[in-house]
C-alpha cells in the first residue's frame, strides 16, 4: 500500500479533482487515513457512498454526513452504481464542474481536459462507478470489469473518457490567449495574431502604436502596416525583399 500511495502522490500533479468510493456498510471505518493528509489537502475531494442501497439510509445517512462535516468533508454523495438512475449521476456531475471550475489549475492551465483520480478500498465499487459515469455521459460500454469479490481491477494503465463537452468559444479567444504568451507560437500564426491585435487597438481607440512603430496615421490594413514597420526599422532580406515575418513578432511582442 505504501508504494501505491506513493505513486497516486507522483500523479497529483497530473490531477484535478479526487472520488474516494467508499462502502456505505463500513461508513465510518476502513477508509485510508492518510488519503486526507496526502491527497485531500492538495486537491478538491468528493467522497461518494456506494452501495446505498444495502443501509437503511433513514437510520444512518444523516448521522454519517454530520460525522465526516465535523471532520471537514463536505462533499459527500449517496450512489448505487448498479442503477443507472440518471438523477444521481446528474448531481455527482454538477458537483464534480463546480469543484473543477473553481479551483486554479496552476501547471495544467494549458490542458483542455480534466483528470480525476478514483480512488478507494478494494470492492467498494470504484470500476463500478467509472463503468456508470460512462453509460451515463456518453451511452459506451464497460471500461472496466466489475466483480462480487477484491482485486477484480488491480489497476488502471490508461485513462478512461466518463464526459466530453463541445466547448462553443468566442471567436477571438484564441487571439486573446496568443496575445498574452499563453498558447505557443508553433500552434499559432504571428500574421493573424498581430492583425488581431491591430484590429484591436483601433477599435478601442488605443493609438500608442503609431510612435512605437514609427508610423504617422492609423492603419486598418495589416500587410500595408508590417512594410511600413518594414521600412522604418529597415527590416529586409537580401536588401530588397522587405521582412514582414518578423515585424509580426515585432509587433506581437511591443503590444502583446
């Protein structure tokens, strides 16, 4: 277990948000104490009570949760992963958004997709509920084999799909990213990113590029505004072909 903890440690980094699946017959024991001091307290955690439907959740459900919100959990949902009750899912999902939207991402602001590490004791139903969020979100099959005893899944090599968006963006958020260093110049085009940019300034009225790049009047055209920065800083390649590529970055780099 020491080597396995380790190596969820190793992964954080990698990590968005933290489901420890539990056994809701053993509510208040057998969980890892040194998950809340090793993983909770770097990530956003969501413990999910699996197997519901085996306790008589009038008698104990609402002294479990005061147990763990005097511990600190707050997040805390009630699953049984052989319903595909869609209501369940639905709230477990508008959680999990919430969470990841509202933490900093720091190192992984540059990744479009998110990562959940699920964790648990052995049998608690962790395949289960990936197999369920999968069903649910995107209508596939099995990822994983599920089974009555321990051990059925040791590990898992790969990461699993449980949700895909189609995110809609405005059209010059791509720009607006570029601007700002944010998006790596290979996977942008210095051309448009600086006619972006031009066409930005003028619409906001914000002239200041005209000193700066030696230019007398304001300028609509991108190509005609790059060969008068051309001219200015002579910019040429084999002195007579005017070097508009790198008054790009030039440009790019001064306003960005």
């Amino acid at each position: 277990m020491h080597i396995q903890m380790k190596v969820m440690e190793g992964k954080l980094r990698t990590v968005d948000l933290i489901l420890e699946v539990h056994d809701s017959r053993v509510a208040l024991s057998g969980r890892n104490s040194n998950f809340a001091q090793k993983l909770f307290s770097v990530r956003p955690h969501i413990l999910v009570m699996n197997k519901k439907d085996l306790i008589d959740q009038e008698r104990y459900r609402e002294q479990i949760e005061k147990h763990y919100n005097y511990q600190g959990v707050q997040n805390i949902f009630w699953t049984d992963c052989t319903k595909r009750v869609d209501s369940q899912w639905d709230a477990l999902r508008e959680k999990m958004l919430e969470l990841l939207q509202r933490e900093l991402r720091f190192n992984r602001t540059v990744k479009t997709e998110y990562q959940v590490m699920v964790i648990g004791i052995p049998n608690v139903g962790k395949s289960s509920l990936i197999n369920a969020f999968r069903k649910n979100n995107l209508g596939y099959e099995k990822a994983h084999a599920e089974g009555p005893f321990p051990g059925v899944t040791t590990r898992v090599q790969n990461r699993v799909r449980i949700w895909q968006v189609f995110w809609v963006h405005t059209v010059d958020e791509a720009m607006k990213l570029s601007i700002c260093n944010l998006i790596l110049e290979s996977q942008t085009s210095p051309y448009y990113v600086a006619d972006y940019l031009l066409y930005y300034m003028n619409k906001h009225k914000d002239f200041s590029y005209l000193n700066q790049l030696k230019m007398e009047e304001p300028i609509d055209d991108i190509r005609q505004a790059l060969i008068q920065c051309c001219k200015a800083f002579n910019l040429r390649v084999r002195s007579s072909v005017f070097q508009t590529t790198e008054t790009n970055k030039d440009l790019w780099d001064v306003f960005g």
